[in-house]
C-alpha cells in the first residue's frame, strides 16, 4: 500500500471508539534496517491541549487497515508519550 492512500484514513480506537485523526497527520516511525513501519505517532487532538503529548501507537496494535479506516487496540500498556 502506498502512503498516499494510508494518508486519508482515519484512526479508531477499538477500545472506546474515539476517532484520533488521519495517518497523514501523524509521523511515522520505520525501522532503519528492515524499513517497515513500527510506531504511529498521533499528535494530539487540540491545539489547546499540552504539547507534546503524543499518543505512541506501535504497527502490532493495529487490528484491520480498511477502506477508510485504521482499527486499532490500545490499553494501559502504552501510554501516551511526551517528546
């Protein structure tokens, strides 16, 4: 799949339903070696909320990539994290 079409998707937290944002709002982090995708960082969804704080969404929480959306299953396990 091309990031071009993994740009528009929407993310969707299986747990709770809430919507995160598009892929091409978040960075992505790759593996120097192997070069496949290991994080999703999603920035927050505010401007007014505190920056920095970004919601780490590692390649093996993600569930189902659909025609227009990302499943993912997030739990207590990774919080979010302050760059």
């Amino acid at each position: 799949m091309r990031f071009s079409e993994l740009a528009s998707k929407e993310i969707i937290s299986l747990t709770d339903g809430s919507r995160l944002g598009p892929i091409g709002e978040a960075d992505l982090v790759f593996d120097e070696l192997s070069g496949r995708l290991q994080t999703i960082l999603v920035p927050p969804k505010s401007r007014f909320s505190r920056t920095g704080q970004y919601t780490e969404v590692p390649w093996t929480c993600v569930r189902r990539v659909g025609p227009e959306v990302v499943i993912i299953d997030l739990d207590d396990l990774h919080p979010k994290r302050r760059l």
